[in-house]
C-alpha cells in the first residue's frame, strides 16, 4: 500500500524557505539537483519567472510538522531544530 505523502516545505532541507528541499524529499531525489536545475531553469528561461515561483510556493506550501521524541516516561520534547538557532 502507497505512504500517503504530503508536499510540505522541508525542515531538514532547508537553506531559505525549504521550498525546493522540500520537493525534492517528496519525489525522493537529491536537494542539491532539485536546487541547480531550479537555478538553470530559471537563469535560462525567460518564461519561466523562478523567484515568483519560488515566492507563490513559499506561501501556499505548508511547513513540514516538527518531530518530537518520546520518552520512557511518556513525556514528549521537540527534537526539531528551529529556524532561530541557525548561526
């Protein structure tokens, strides 16, 4: 039976919105391919307005859920990092 996967942007992937690391974790492909052909693609493309894009998905895109860690004890604590302990 197919997982049922949600496009959200990523938490793990991300290096601005996590837009394009997002997609990539949802066709189950390379973040870094999925980014350098979004830039060539844009770059050499006068059709194709990539910051709108980008901007448009950034919007409608929800943000990944955060993982949490349980305990023995039943308790849980937020193991997901946030985008404020970035240096």
């Amino acid at each position: 039976m197919a997982k049922n996967k949600k496009l959200t942007r990523s938490r793990n992937n991300r290096l601005i919105g996590g837009v394009l690391g997002g997609l990539a974790e949802y066709f189950g492909w390379d973040a870094t391919l999925v980014r350098v052909i979004f830039v060539f693609v844009s770059f050499f493309s006068a059709t194709f307005p990539g910051i709108l894009v980008y901007i448009l998905a950034w919007i409608l895109m929800p943000d990944a859920p955060k993982k949490s860690h349980y305990y023995s004890d039943q308790t849980r604590k937020d193991v997901t990092p946030d985008d404020t302990d970035r240096p």
